[in-house]
C-alpha cells in the first residue's frame, strides 16, 4: 500500500532500519546521522556524518600508531577484534569468514554493554 511514495521498497526493507530497543550501543540503527537523515534534517546529518567520520579517523590513526610502536619495540601487538565473531577458514570453500563465537545474545539479556566500544 502506498508503495509509490516508499521508493517502491517492499515492507521488509522498509522496516530493516526499525529502531528495536536494548540493541548494543554498537547497532548501526543507532547511528545519528542516519536518524537526522531518515527525519529530513538533511544539515545535521551531514555535520554528524563529517563528525562520525573524523572519529573514524582518528581510532585508525591511534591503532596504527600502537601497531607501530608495539613492532618498534618489539613486543606483542593485538590488533582490534570484533567482539562476537571470529575469522576462520570455511572448511569446503577454504575462505575466511566471519564466524559467531557467541557473547551478543547474552549480553543483550543483561543489558550489559561494557566491552562495547564507544563509536557514535
């Protein structure tokens, strides 16, 4: 119904982006410049998008300097790792996947969020 004024997406894609409370803070549902965006508050969201993105910026550039330091001194670097998923080699087609080691359900029915990193 209506279907001219939604781009003609079906309701599924339409309803992808539905905010869903206690989600990781994490959740790119949350992300402000989407929401001023999805409001019409076309300048917020660019300012917002510009922000997210420097923030962006500046997590890769301390990551690298880290890196940097640890192979400069010699000692054990841990790069970033997702928290619910880890990279394995698919057993037939022999590709590296993101696999669910677990974690996400259960911190989602604690509403415990702590090793979330703060990325909005």
């Amino acid at each position: 119904k209506h279907a001219e004024n939604m781009y003609y997406f079906s309701e599924l894609a339409l309803t992808l982006n539905a905010p869903e409370s206690g989600t990781a803070p994490t959740d790119s549902r949350l992300r402000p410049d989407q929401r001023l965006m999805e409001n019409g508050r076309w300048d917020e969201a660019n300012a917002e998008k510009q922000r997210l993105e420097e923030k962006q910026r500046i997590s890769r550039k301390r990551r690298e300097a880290e890196a940097a330091r640890a192979t400069e001194d010699g000692t054990p670097y841990d790069p970033y790792k997702p928290l619910w998923f880890e990279r394995r080699k698919d057993p037939v087609t022999q590709e590296l996947a993101h696999v669910y080691k677990g974690g996400y359900w259960e911190s989602k029915e604690k509403q415990d969020w702590a090793l979330c990193p703060d990325i909005f």
